[in-house]
C-alpha cells in the first residue's frame, strides 16, 4: 500500500499519534512557553506604572497559556465591566482591585500619554504571535515525516509477516492488496483484480453467504469489528482456509463506511491440524467405546463415573443413565464407602494402581474385575482414569482347569487299570498304582526297567515291529493282548493298548499304554475250551431243548445250525431235518408271539433275553413254551426253551379246583356276589388304599322293600330268582372296582372306592335306586321292589369294619322311616359339630389376642448359585395345651370368617417387621407370605399393603411375594387376576401356590400375570419313584420357561430330588432337604451356617431331548420299584396288616410277579436297547441290573417261605442298586453331552467316554436307597 491512504484515513480519524504535539521535542516546547512567560512579564512591568492589576491580568493570561506540563495556574482573570481583573485563588489577601485604582484598556488607546507603551505592546504581541507561527509550521512539518515512517514501518512488519492486509472503499467497491496478500495466493497485481466483486468471487460458494453477512453486520455497526473464517480459490484452483479480520476507519456524518482496512491470514495448515486431531479424537473414542474392557474416569471426590464406556456400564447390568447415577462404592462388592474412598486416597498418593478387586452386578451377582488406574490433574482437581477387565470367567475356567487337572491326576493315579507313560525307547517314565500291583514290581523297580524287560520273548518281536510303525507315522496306536514276565518270573496275560504322542511339531514324543490283567479271563478261556466237550454231552442229554441259530438276512431271520434231541421232540421233527431251515418257515407264528423280535434283540445288542411262556400254536403244533435266549462269542444265537404243555394242563385244572374252592369261600352261591367274608376282607384294604390315596369309601347298607310278601306269596324260587336279578342289576350300577355282596336274605352291602367327594357317591347311590325300581319279568311275574338304602362315609366316620357296617345299617332304618325307595347318609358329627367350631374360633380369637401365633420360616434356594431367593411366612398355633398346631388344624375353621382377614393382616405385619430386621442386619432376599381369597377380594388389599410397607422405610416393595394357591385362582379368575394385575403395577410380586392341582391350570394359566410359579409339592416328592409325577414336574417347568415365569420346586426333600429338578432347569428350591421351617430367632445363624451340596453346584441345565427323558423315567421307576420291593419284605409276615396290598398274599410274595414289575427292565431290554445299545455304559447296566434281580428273588423266595430275611441281603440289595443308579448317572452325563456337542457341530465326541467323577467320594447320597 503506499503511503497516501494511511495519511488520508489518519488524518480523517485525527488520530492523536500523529499530531503535532506528539511528536514535538519535550525540551523546545518548554522553551518556547518560558519564551512567552518572560515576554509576558515585561510587558506588565512596562504598565506596573499605570495600572497594576491590569499588568498582573496580562501576566496571568501569559501563565495561563502554559501546557499542563507548566507551573501550577495559581491565577485566575475575571471580567470586570469590560475588563479583567485577577485574584490568586490560592492565597487569601483581598483582591488586588480593592488596593489600586482601576485602568481600563480604553484609557491605554485614549490618553496619549499612553501611547508608546501601547505601541511597544503592540510590537511585542506581534512579535510573539510570529514566533508561534513559525514554530507552529515546524511542528507540522516533523509530524508528517514522523507519520511517513510509522507507516513504513508498519508495513514492512505486516510484509515481513504470514498476513496479507487489504484496503476497501464501500462506496467505490475499489479493493487494494498488499504484496503478501497476494503471494499467499500465487497471484500478482493484474491477476488479482482490485474490485470487490473480484474479492467475494474466490470466496467458496458453501462460505460465502456467510461471510457477507458478517460483513454487513460490521458496516452497519453492529459489530465492533469484522471477522470470517471462509476458503478463497488460489490461482492453482485449489482452496485455502482464511480467518480475515477488519474494521471501518472512516465513517461519514451519516454513519457510511468510507474506509475498511483488514488482515487475512492463512489457516489451511491448522484446519488440517485441527481435522487430523478431530478424527484421532473420534478413532480414539470409538476405540474406547468399543473397548471389551471398561474404560471410566472417576471424581476421586464424589467417586461418581463422569465418562464410560458401553463396556462398563453394560458390563454390569446397567444403562448409561442409571450407570451415571450411582458411584465407584455402589459397585463395589468388599468395601464400604469409607474404605473405597481410603484406597482412592491411596492410589491418589501413589500415581497409578494395579489390582484386582470384585464388583457387584446389577442382580446381585459378582464379577471378578482386573482393574488398572491412573491419576489425571486437570483444572487443580484429580480425577481417576480406569480401565477393568471382567476376569470371572478366566477365574472360573482357571479354577476348572485345576479340577481338571486334579481329576486327570487321581483318574491316572487310582484307575482301574494300568496307565504308564513310556519312553521311545522303552523306558517307563510314569506308572500309576494299579500296573505295580498288575506286574508285581514296585514303581522304583519298574522305573529302573523298559518295557522290553519285562516282555515275554514270544511276544518281543510283535510289540516291537508295531512300535516302530507308530514311529514311521503307518499307525497312531495299537491294541493287542501280550504276555509280562512277574518278578517271580511267572508269565501273565494282559490287554495291551497303546497311542504315540507327538510334539508340534510331529515328531514322536512319547508312547501312553492302557494295560488290563487278563490272566484270568484266559485262564478261563482254556477251561471254557476244556469244558465244551463235557458241556455238548450234557447237552444232548438234557431234558431242555436247545438250538443254535444263525443269522441271515441282517438278523431279520435264522437258521437252524444245531438243536438237541430233546428240543427235536419238542418241535416234532428229526434233528438232522431242522439244520437250515428258516425259524419263520418252520414256524409261521413265531413273529405273532414276539419270540422273532426277540431274536432280533439279542442278536443286535448281544444282552440275553427271557421270554416268558408262551402258547404257540400252528397246523402243525401246538404248545406252551419258554424261551432264554443269548448270543455267542461267534454271532450265533443259542436259545434254550422248555416245553411246559403238560405242566400247563396241570397248573389250569389245579387253577380250576381253586377258583371253586375261593367261589364257595368268598361268594355268595345264589348271586355270584361276594359274601360277607369277603366284603369285610376288601373292605379292610378300600380303607387303607383311601388312607394313602386320601379318596373316600361309601359303606352301603341295601334292604330291598316289600320282597317278603313276594317271597311269602310266589315262593322261594320266584324269590331266589328276583333276588339274582337285582343282583345283577346292582352289579351293573356300580363301577369295575366297586364291590357288591348279599349279606343275607334281602339286605346287601356295597363299597364305593375312589370317591372324591360326597357327590359323587349321591349319584351313584341315585342311579343304584332308578335301576332296582324298574319293574322285573320273573317266570312270567311282573314284579316291583325298591330299595332303602343307608349310607356311612369313610374316613369321614373313621371307625372300624364292623362299626363301619353297623352305621350304615342304622342310616339304611333312617331311610325306610323316610318312606322307603330312598337313601341316608350317617354323619357322627352332625349333633355337635356346630358348637365344636363355635369354640374353636373363640380359642382362635384368643390366640390372637394373647399373641400366641406364630411365624415359622422355611427358606426358597437357588439350589445352583448357593444362595437364598427368598424365605416362606408359614403361620403357626402355640396352643397352651395341644402344642404348636399347624395351619390344618385349625385354618378351616376360620374360612369366610372375619377372623380370617385379621389373622392374614397380623401375618402381613409380623413378616415385614421381621423382613426389616433382617434388612438392617444387611440380609437382603425376598419374603413370600399366603393370604385368603377373602382378604385378597377386599377393595382396600393393596392399600393396605402399602400403609405397613410405609412402616418399615428398609424394604423394597419388590421383597414383598403373595403366594395365592391355583385353584383360589381359579375360582375367580377375573378377581383375582385384576389384584394380581394392580399390584404388579406397585411392584408387588405374586406366586401360583400348589401349581399342578388346579383342573385347568394349563388353560389359565397364562392369563394370570402372576411372575412366580411354584409347584406342588406333591409332584416333586414323588418324582423320583413316579414317572408320571417326574413328567408333569418336567412339563411344568417346560411351561414356565415357554411363558417367562419363575418357577420354584416345593417338596424337595434330598440332594436326588434338587439334582432332579436342576437337570430340567429349575434352580430354585424349597423343602425338608434343604432347610424345615424355623422360628425367626434361627434364620440367621441357618444362613450362616448353611453349605450348599456339592452335587448341586457341577450339575448342568439341560432341555431334554424327548426321546432321552426315559433315561430320567426309568431312574424313578427302578427307585419305586425298589421301594416296593423293600416294603413287601422288610417287616415280618406277622407283622403285615391285610390293609398293606389289594393283592392276594400269594401274589405279594411271587417272585416272578414281583420281578416282572421292574419298568426299568423292560426297557432296558426293549427301547433302551435300541437307542443306546451301542454305547458300553449301557451294556455295563446289565449284569448290574441282574444282580439287583438276583438278590430281588433271593429275598422274595425267603418271604414266600415265611422267613425273615438276614439284614446283609438288604445291604447287598443297597449297594447293587447303588451301582446302577451310579451307571444310569454317567449314561446320563454321557448323553447330555453328546447331544451338545452334536448341537455344536462336533464329531470328535468319544460316545463312549466313561465319568467316573461322581465316584470318586464313592457313591453319592443321593443314590442310597436309606437316604
């Protein structure tokens, strides 16, 4: 720019540093203000003469035009009529006016007297004011040069300088640009146009409006200065970032702009800083938000989380709004808050920190955490940066590998058979226990040994050559049987199986052989060969036939390759005519029968078989026969059958002569009914079953009305002939497990069992009276009787048989003083059974007004984690005189009573009194209490609910479950479904009590919003003896997992019966094997004591293939059967009441009967053959399973005998089916995980792979059967 514009715009501004004054020499301006002092002063010595003050006003004019850098104005002038006069303000004297006569300038140009002086004054004046002028030139003069060199230097700064400076007329739109404006952008001055249109063009088209509008903003003085940051095209066409910066400089009266000058400054260079940074500053966020660890900074004084990332907060349960809102101390599982901020504090002091430490998840559950932390300073207040890794699964899969390692070690060490680790070249270099005892040689002896040393010499070379071809890579392993020198030099036969181990790289490293003493097995081998030719003489000489079989087309059918003389006969043909013939062909019916399939069966599974006695009959034969079938070493099948006809012929006539003998004993010979003996036999057994199955039994007493004068007037036959038609009749009224008997003459007696209710016998009894009533064509007679029926209850009327009857015959006189062709029911308690419940509820009152109720509590586990879910309110009576009576006893009374609802409000209050105390102690779990349908109805439940929890600050309103059992449920489903609904909206839990007894649970179910479910505990008890309980308990849980509920078990009475239910997937648990209920005095040291089975904690999950469940089914079936089993021959026949069995003594004590009830059996030998017959845990059940059969029979042959059996055969019973159930349990394990790994993808599976874990304390408690 030159320096023109610079001059313009400053003197236009008037800017003070380039006036005059400022830049005059400090020292020539003094002088000059002395000059016109002294000038001033003669002057008023010239007119001291004349007027004194008027030459004191001149001389105090002349001070007063001094600079402010002067003497101190210490006068002051002021007008006097025309003139002035003067006072010094500072001194106080009188005006010097008052001490000299006035002058008057008009007397200095009038008088002539005057007139030189005035003149001289004149001169001197003049002289003075030249002067001034003169130095007033050169003043302006310097100051112009003083401005031509400020600009100058100015401008070479702003040259030298990155910036470029720029120069706009608004009113002319004429632009000028300094040299380094224009270098900036590779321009010179003809490209670079000097018009405003040609500024704003190179602007970028994204920028520009903005940019005009800033400058607007400016040039209208709203803004003090003008300010964009915008790109400009270069000359390349490349754009570049610009921050311009720019004022107005002048201005007209109106407020124009005429001037505006401005910097531009390049910033392409710091945008690209600025974009570089922005994106690390995004890459690193992404990285950390992304993190598979938590990465937080924490204030180290509030411990509040202010930054975080996904990781941490979902990491533990949380979003990001409620992870925001709690603190490092909320999290933490080991310290309190206290104690969190000590260790902040430390860290604080040390700079950084690595540590492990446990947090608390969202749920309650911890996670182990590997934490590392630094301190970050910022703005005077420290924070913490720290980043955690969750290392509860590196911890848990640590602690499994030492398990593991554990295990593999003990499995080494202690298996069944010899494990050795062996060098290449023969020497041992690891041995477990059982190969010294196999060989004989202690482990530092063998130690000392190689193989090769011990190796009969006969068998050397084999072992050898297969050595070296494990070496060569032909083979990985090989299995052969093989001869050992003792160290008594004897020889012993073993099973060799050996695999080479490799290194990475492929290279051998080191052989594993499994040996197992076979010395024994061979040894009976030439025995066995020794004995078959005395076994085939006997053979030929037995009374049995027997066959050998063949098998052809895949074992769909045999051939006769031998059979004895004796089965010859038995087929009626010639030996030598049966050798290849097909079984089918020779015997077309034998597929009928089932003895085919069960050729086949054996021949797949290699399991023998009996088949029971059959008849078979074709044209050509016709017998009773009983078949044992096995198969040989070979692939043959050899059955040994026996022809029982004639012994069947022997047994039915003996049959026949017993069935006649028991009609005489036992029935009635005119009806066919049962006689009294016989009644008051089943009737002893109906109410013992009633007992157990807790069902009725109607005792009927029938006396038929008006027979006597039919009877007295037709005859005895007419009347015997009447009297077997109502027989008949009544036979056909009542159901299949009824019974009927003719007490005598005209009176009969029935037993209605399996009653569930008083109604059902009402139409049953109904539907006798129709029948009887109906007219009778007897010989030709029309006849009409009736019937008078009377009727007792049990065990309602719990007496015994006799009085049983005699109740029942006084109801039947009831009946006939009713009028007859009618029924009446016995009720012993009908005269006092209103004041008995009248006193009850007045002692129920006082119980609870004297505060003798009581709460007990029975804990609800997570059987898997250990740890308590919550805890069951069951109310108690501490009667005064009968004790602590449960609620049975006295609840019912109480139903649709007041008192009901004042007894439900004291439970609700006592439990969450008792919650609270707990709470504060710092045990949190959720308290489950019961309450009526009655108190549920009440409009004002929940309100209620919510007052007592108002009470008690401690406690969350989701510790609070209503258990509300499924038929009250269902009884007013809509009622209750709304409370459940409303309390769900508060936070209140609900649990369906006693799920499964309810007749419509699965319809209803899922419209009752209840979140808990719990089953009855009725199912579960018995699940493992009943495979049908065991179903409906799996089906439950189905049901819950498929409609999201939480389900607990009730019942659960042992370890089996946990392991059970956490198999299906329930892990929540309740019952006697876990804890009783207690007062709420011991709930705190039962908490702290308790340990959870170890069984419980390694049992997995698993949803059951369908197919697979019988593996579960038949663990139940075998426990029951041996519980039956236990029960017939425990106690000593003496003992027995005729109530224990509805079966005969005989059949009690018939082994075959009792042995041909095991479930289990049947399908082993059946399905469970066929579906996992290929798997050696399976075919290891069964000589297990015989054992258990053979002991069976033992003790049921020795109660049949009438004798007690030794207590020992119990034991062996014990522990053979111990061994069976540990089996079961490994082809379970086996099973499951098959089935996973199938799932997954993975055909390395070894099927047959054997967990002997469970044994390794020996068998479990859950598998006694005295658990």
């Amino acid at each position: 720019m030159n320096t023109g514009i610079v001059r313009r715009v400053q003197s236009r501004q008037g800017c003070a540093k380039y006036s005059a004054s400022s830049l005059l020499d400090r020292p020539l301006a003094q002088l000059m203000n002395r000059s016109i002092a002294v000038i001033a002063l003669l002057i008023c010595l010239l007119l001291s003469e004349f007027g004194p003050r008027l030459a004191m006003a001149a001389a105090t004019d002349a001070v007063l035009a001094r600079d402010s850098e002067g003497t101190p104005q210490g006068l002051s002038a002021t007008p006097i009529d025309g003139g002035f006069a003067t006072e010094r303000r500072d001194l106080h004297h009188p005006p010097l006016a008052t001490q000299r006569p006035e002058i008057t300038w008009r007397d200095l140009w009038q008088q002539p007297r005057y007139s030189t002086i005035t003149v001289l004054i004149a001169s001197l004046a003049s002289a003075l004011l030249l002067l001034g002028l003169l130095l007033r030139n050169r003043q302006l003069r310097d100051a112009r040069q003083a401005a031509i060199d400020t600009e100058q230097r100015w401008l070479s700064a702003l040259d030298a300088a990155s910036d470029g400076v720029w120069d706009w007329n608004p009113q002319t739109g004429k632009m000028l640009f300094s040299d380094q404006w224009k270098r900036m952008f590779g321009s010179d001055y003809d490209q670079i146009g000097d018009s405003f249109e040609d500024w704003s063009s190179r602007i970028h088209s994204d920028d520009l409006p903005l940019a005009i509008h800033n400058l607007h903003l400016h040039l209208d003085a709203n803004t003090a200065s003008y300010r964009s940051m915008h790109r400009l095209r270069d000359t390349q066409g490349s754009w570049r970032w610009t921050l311009d910066r720019g004022m107005v400089f002048v201005r007209d009266a109106q407020g124009n702009a005429l001037r505006m000058i401005g910097t531009t400054t390049d910033i392409t260079p710091l945008r690209r800083t600025e974009a570089a940074l922005l994106a690390e500053q995004e890459l690193f966020a992404a990285v950390v938000s992304q993190a598979s660890d938590g990465v937080v900074v924490i204030d180290t004084e509030n411990l509040h989380f202010i930054q975080f990332n996904e990781t941490a907060c979902h990491g533990l349960g949380y979003d990001r709004d409620e992870f925001a809102a709690i603190t490092l101390a909320d999290i933490q599982a080991e310290q309190s808050a206290d104690q969190v901020h000590e260790r902040i504090a430390e860290i604080v002091a040390e700079g950084h920190a690595r540590f492990d430490t446990t947090h608390r998840h969202k749920d309650g559950s911890l996670r182990n955490v590997l934490v590392s932390s630094q301190v970050i300073l910022r703005d005077e207040h420290t924070y913490l940066a720290a980043t955690w890794m969750d290392i509860t699964d590196r911890l848990a899969t640590e602690r499994a590998l030492r398990d593991s390692e554990t295990r593999l070690r003990a499995t080494f060490e202690y298996a069944a058979v010899g494990i050795a680790h062996v060098a290449l070249d023969g020497r041992w270099l690891r041995i477990n226990r059982r190969l010294c005892e196999i060989l004989g040689y202690t482990r530092e002896e063998l130690l000392m040994r190689t193989f090769q040393d011990i190796t009969d010499a006969g068998d050397l070379d084999a072992d050898l050559a297969l050595v070296q071809r494990c070496m060569d890579g032909e083979i990985d392993h090989y299995h052969r049987e093989k001869r050992y020198v003792l160290k008594d030099g004897s020889r012993l036969w073993v099973d060799l199986s050996v695999a080479l181990v490799r290194r990475e790289d492929g290279s051998p490293d080191y052989f594993i052989s499994v040996i197992d003493d076979i010395d024994q097995r061979k040894r009976d081998q030439v025995q066995l060969e020794k004995a078959n030719s005395l076994y085939r003489g006997l053979i030929e000489h037995m009374h049995d036939g027997v066959a050998i079989y063949h098998a052809v087309d895949n074992g769909e059918d045999f051939i006769f390759t031998e059979i004895n003389p004796a089965g010859a006969r038995s087929v009626r043909i010639e030996a030598e005519a049966l050798v290849g013939l097909r079984v089918s062909n020779l015997f077309p019916q034998i597929d009928a029968i089932g003895l085919l399939e069960v050729f086949r069966k054996v021949y797949r599974s290699g399991q023998p078989q009996s088949h029971q006695i059959t008849y078979y009959q074709d044209e050509r034969i016709a017998i009773w026969v009983e078949n044992d079938v096995f198969k040989l070493p070979t692939g043959e099948l050899v059955a040994i059958f026996t022809d029982v006809t004639e012994q069947k012929k022997a047994e039915a006539a003996l049959r026949e002569s017993q069935a006649t003998l028991e009609r005489i004993a036992y029935y009635d010979p005119l009806t066919g009914l049962a006689n009294r003996h016989m009644l008051l036999d089943r009737l002893r057994q109906v109410t013992a079953v009633a007992d157990r199955n807790g069902t009725s039994v109607a005792v009927c007493y029938l006396n038929l009305d008006h027979f006597k004068p039919i009877n007295d007037q037709l005859g005895h036959a007419i009347g015997d002939a009447l009297l077997q038609s109502v027989a008949q009749r009544i036979g056909s009224a009542i159901h299949a497990c009824d019974t009927a008997s003719r007490w005598g003459g005209d009176e009969f007696a029935l037993l209605l069992t399996g009653l569930q209710d008083s109604h059902e016998c009402e139409v049953t009894i109904a539907r006798l009276l129709q029948e009887i009533n109906a007219p009778y064509l007897v010989d030709g007679y029309e006849l009409s009787v009736s019937a008078s029926i009377g009727v007792t209850l049990y065990p309602k009327d719990r007496s015994d048989s006799d009085t049983l009857l005699r109740h029942a015959d006084q109801a039947m006189y009831e009946a006939k003083q009713l009028g007859r062709n009618t029924y009446h029911c016995f009720d012993p308690d009908t005269e006092n059974l209103a004041d008995l419940k009248h006193d009850r509820l007045q002692q129920i009152h006082q119980a609870l007004d004297r505060d003798e109720l009581r709460l007990f509590y029975q804990p609800i586990l997570n059987m898997r984690h250990g740890h308590l879910e919550g805890i069951e309110a069951l109310l108690r009576w501490q009667h005064p005189q009968e004790g602590l009576l449960l609620p049975g006893a006295f609840l019912p009374l109480v139903e649709g009573d007041d008192l009901m609802q004042q007894i439900d409000l004291w439970v609700i209050r006592r439990a969450m009194k008792d919650l609270a105390d707990w709470v504060a102690l710092g045990h949190l779990f959720r308290i489950h209490m019961n309450v009526s349908a009655q108190t549920l109805a009440e409009k004002d439940f929940l309100d209620t609910v919510q007052q007592e929890l108002h009470q008690h600050r401690r406690i969350d309103i989701d510790q609070i479950a209503f258990e509300i059992p499924e038929t009250v449920a269902l009884h007013d489903l809509e009622a209750i479904t709304e409370v459940i609904r409303r309390g769900n909206a508060l936070g209140l839990r609900f649990a369906l009590d006693d799920f499964g007894t309810g007749i419509s649970s699965l319809t209803y179910f899922r419209h009752l919003p209840a979140q808990i479910l719990k089953i009855e505990q009725g199912f579960v008890h018995d699940m493992l003896r009943n495979k049908e309980d065991l179903s409906i308990v799996e089906a439950v849980i189905g049901l819950s997992r498929a409609f999201e509920r939480q389900v607990i078990g009730e019942g659960v009475e042992s370890e089996a019966h946990g392991m059970m239910l956490l198999r299906f997937g329930c892990e929540l648990g309740q019952g006697f094997g876990i804890a009783h209920p207690m007062p709420r005095e011991q709930v705190v040291a039962w908490l702290e004591s308790y340990s959870q089975p170890r069984q419980w904690r390694s049992v997995a999950a698993h949803a059951w293939l369908p197919e697979d469940l019988p593996l579960l089914t038949m663990e139940a079936e075998h426990r029951g059967w041996i519980e039956s089993v236990l029960e017939q021959t425990a106690s000593h026949p003496t003992e027995r009441s005729a109530s224990d069995s509805s079966v005969s003594a005989d059949a009690q004590f018939n082994p075959n009967l009792a042995l041909s009830q095991c479930r289990f059996g049947h399908w082993y030998a059946q399905e469970g053959q066929l579906r996992y017959g290929h798997m050696p845990l399976f075919r290891d059940m069964a000589p297990l399973h015989q054992r258990v059969h053979d002991i069976v029979q033992e003790l049921l042959q020795t109660r049949a005998r009438g004798e007690m059996p030794d207590q020992e055969l119990f034991e062996q019973l014990n522990s053979a089916s111990n061994a069976l159930l540990d089996r079961l349990t490994m082809l379970q394990n086996a099973v499951v995980d098959a089935n996973g790994k199938e799932m997954t993808g993975d055909q390395g599976f070894p099927i047959d792979a054997r967990d002997t874990s469970i044994l390794e304390d020996g068998a479990p408690d859950w598998a006694r059967l005295d658990h």
